[in-house]
C-alpha cells in the first residue's frame, strides 16, 4: 500500500539535504542507501569527473536495477538529484493542508524529489506487496539543472530498457510531454578597431556597429510555431570617448525541429558575418549543441503504456509539448523512447516553489500501474 506517511519522511529527508548541480554527494548516498534496501544494487558513474566537476560533494549518475519477477518490457524509471540556486540549506515546510514549501529563502527541491520519491514509493511497495514485475531500471542523473550534463555522459550501453519515464516537469499530475527541442546556445564575438572618439575615430571600426545592425535584421521572440531565438546578454566597448574594438553576445535557438535550429543558426552567422564585414570589422560565431530535439510517436507502446497507467490511477492523461529540455533529450538521442511526465512541482526555479504530498502519492500511483503494465 501507498503510505502516505513514508512519502512524506521520503520527500523530506531528500530536500533536506544541500544538493545543487554538482554538488550531490549527500542525496546520491541517501539514495543509495534506499535502492539498496529495495533490493536494487545500485552503481554510481564518473559523470562528476568526465563534465570536469569533481570534488567532495559532487557524486556521478546513480543506476539501479531491480530483475524482473515475470516476463515483460524492461522500462527505465528517472528523476534528477540536484536543484538549481539558491538551493544551499534548504528548509521545507509542511502545510496542515499538505502542500510542502520553502522557507521562502531557497527553493524547495520539489524539482526533482518529487519524481524521486513518487519512484522510491513504488519500488517500496512493489516490494512489500509482492507485486508481479518485468525488469525495472533506475537512473537519477547528477546535473541536470546544466542541460542535463551528467545523463548526457552516461553509458546508455548497459541499459536492458528501450523505454523511459523521466518524471520531471511542472503541471499536474497525468500530463506529460512528448516533443521536446533542440537548443543550441551562441557565443557571438563582433571585432571592430578601437580609436579615440574625438582624436582620430576614421581609424575606428565600431564593433557595436555591427552588432546592433545584425541584431536589428535577426527576428527574436518565438519565430513560427517551432522555433524561438533569443538574445539575453550583451557586453562590450570600454569607455564613452573610445570606439568599442569588442562586442560579446550570449544567446540561444530553440527548435522543435532540430535542422530548423541549425538553419537558424546558419542565418545568424551570415547576418553577423556580413554585418561585420561591411564595416570592416569581423564576427566569430560559436554555438554549441546543449540538447537534442525528440518527438516521441503518440502510438508507441511508451505513451500508451502511459496513458492507460494515468487513467488506471484516475487521472486524465494529457500529453504536450515542451520548449525545456531534460533528460529525456539524452535519452532519446541516446535510442530510448520515452516521455517528461509531471511529478508533483510547482513555481520551480523560485524561492515559492511547492509540492503537495496528496500528488506526490497520486504519482506514486501511477508509477505502480506503469509497472503493472510494463
Ligand atoms: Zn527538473
């Protein structure tokens, strides 16, 4: 049986302890210590070490397996260890109505021990009841508040499982989200000559120039139904009186459609390029490739399976798309079909985050009848 009571001792211990990105090393020992007594022999990876992340309080990706009882379809159940920022000496606070938050000066961490402990929930009571079971596999990725930078290491090799439940996103429980994008984030260098402004600025090549001229041709904000481009940060020049040699921009392309990012991105090059050039200046493009796009097929077994689970559980699955990556994005470009499933967080990435232990229990619900149907 579901127990309540254990959920909420679960959820609690785990955002109790500090666990930002890289800085693991107490949960992923917890967890450890649980997957054992569950009867998984878990194994921890050198995720920490292969990103260039390791120290004391790092751990690696942690994996489970837990051998079948009966014939079936080996699934992969995943939720991330870490939170974002502020997330050091976080204190939840159980409701009267049930619903946990921050104390208001970090966030919660329901993103991602809800999913965390909705999945330990399950494999408790699979275990307790003597539920019937096919192959059962666990991840839960060190980083993934950094795009996903530790499932993006790990060895999918070893994985019986052609089928995954990340269960990491905001919404209610029985939604889930199918399509997911590429995003690729750019490093834009614009090299102009600097000059004195008033003395001599004919031998000046203004480097903001060219910037803003490039940036006033490239559309920004959500391009189409698939795409969106944006500009976040901008430095560069040095003082009022001297023409700006240098101008850095940071931005991203968001594409549901993988070769849409890379042909947004192919436009952005040309217009900076040609930009720069027309005043003789120069611009360095860098992108790189921080996630994947996937769409999973709604027919596939892996979202059937999903919602006929949620209904079993009494809920109305609802399936979207997602413009966030998450683990999912490694998964799938890593062969696994699979699908980000909401568990139990609200307001995530802010001090007012908050979870409630009756959704918690409903997602442990669900995993049970994902389980049953596995
Ligand atoms: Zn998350």
């Amino acid at each position: 049986m579901i127990d309540k009571n254990r959920i909420t001792g679960t959820f609690l211990t785990l955002t109790g302890f500090d666990s930002e990105s890289f800085g693991e090393r107490e949960i992923a020992d917890e967890l450890k210590r649980r997957l054992r007594t569950l009867g998984l022999e878990p194994e921890e990876d050198r995720a920490d070490e292969l990103c260039g992340r390791k120290s004391e309080n790092s751990a690696g990706n942690l994996y489970g397996f837990l051998p079948g009882t009966r014939a079936g379809t080996p699934i992969l159940l995943s939720s991330h260890m870490d939170t974002v920022k502020p997330g050091i000496g976080k204190k939840p606070v159980v409701h009267p109505d049930g619903k946990i938050t921050s104390d208001g000066t970090t966030v919660l961490g329901a993103d991602d021990a809800g999913g965390l402990t909705a999945i330990l929930e399950a494999l408790a009571v699979i275990r307790e009841d003597g539920i019937p079971h096919a192959d059962i596999e666990v991840l839960f990725p060190c980083a993934e508040e950094i795009y996903g930078r530790g499932s993006a290491v790990f060895d999918y090799g070893r994985l019986r499982a052609k089928e995954s439940y990340c269960f990491d996103l905001t919404g209610e429980i029985g939604e889930a989200v199918t399509r997911a994008p590429t995003i690729l984030s750019l490093r834009i260098r614009v090299k102009g000559r600097g000059a004195h402004a008033g003395f001599n600025p004919e031998n000046g090549i203004n480097a903001l120039t060219a910037a803003a001229r490039a940036l006033a041709r490239i559309p920004t904000g959500r391009i189409g139904e698939l795409t969106t481009v944006n500009f976040g940060r901008i430095e560069g020049g040095s003082v009022t009186n001297a023409v700006p040699a240098e101008v850095l921009i940071g931005g991203e392309i968001r594409s549901l459609v993988h070769e849409e990012a890379l042909r947004m991105n192919g436009e952005i090059v040309r217009i900076f390029t040609e930009e720069a050039e027309r005043i003789g200046a120069s611009a360095e493009v860098e992108s790189e490739e921080m996630v994947r796009a996937y769409e999973t097929d709604r027919d596939s077994p892996v979202v059937r399976r999903f919602e006929e689970a949620a209904r079993a559980a009494g809920l109305e699955p609802k399936l979207g798309v997602t413009f966030g990556g998450a683990d999912q994005n490694h998964f799938s470009k890593n062969g696994l079909s699979g699908i980000v499933a909401a568990s139990a967080m609200h307001d995530v990435h802010t001090v007012h985050e908050y979870t409630c232990i009756r959704e918690i229990e409903k997602l442990a619900e669900m995993i049970l009848e994902l389980l049953k149907r596995a």
